[in-house]
C-alpha cells in the first residue's frame, strides 16, 4: 500500500510540474504575441505621423516627376 502511495505522490508531483511548465509556456507565448502587437501598433503610428507630416511634399514631389517624365516622353516622342 505504501508503495502504491508513493507512486500516486510521484505522478502527482511531476503532473504539477507538467502543468506548471505548461501554464509558463502559455504565458510566454501570450507574452511574446503582446509585444509582437504593440510592435506594429508604434511602427503604424510611426508611418502615420510621417505621412501626415510629408503628406503634401510626397503629392508635389509625385506631380513633379510626372510632369517632367511627361515633357521628356514629348519632346522624344516629336
């Protein structure tokens, strides 16, 4: 019987552990995919930022070189 107890304490104690080890792991996991998250969240808000900032030089810039592209593709084109 005492044998059969000792068993019982040693499964026991190693399914704790198991479950410990485990519930680690989840936490961990969760864990990592948190600041995976609030990763991408700052780089969005960075890009934002720097689109609302260089929004309206970006457009003039594009305008720019389609004007220009447009006046070469002329004067090859004649």
């Amino acid at each position: 019987m005492e044998s059969i107890l000792r068993s019982y304490l040693r499964v026991r104690e190693s399914m704790t552990r198991l479950s410990r080890t485990q519930a680690v792991t989840r936490f961990t996991r969760g864990q990592t995919m948190t600041e995976y998250a609030l990763i991408v969240a700052a780089v969005s808000i960075a890009a934002f930022l720097a689109y609302q900032t260089m929004g309206t030089d970006i457009s003039a810039l594009a305008s720019e070189v389609d004007s220009k592209l447009s006046a070469a593709a002329t004067s090859l084109g004649s």
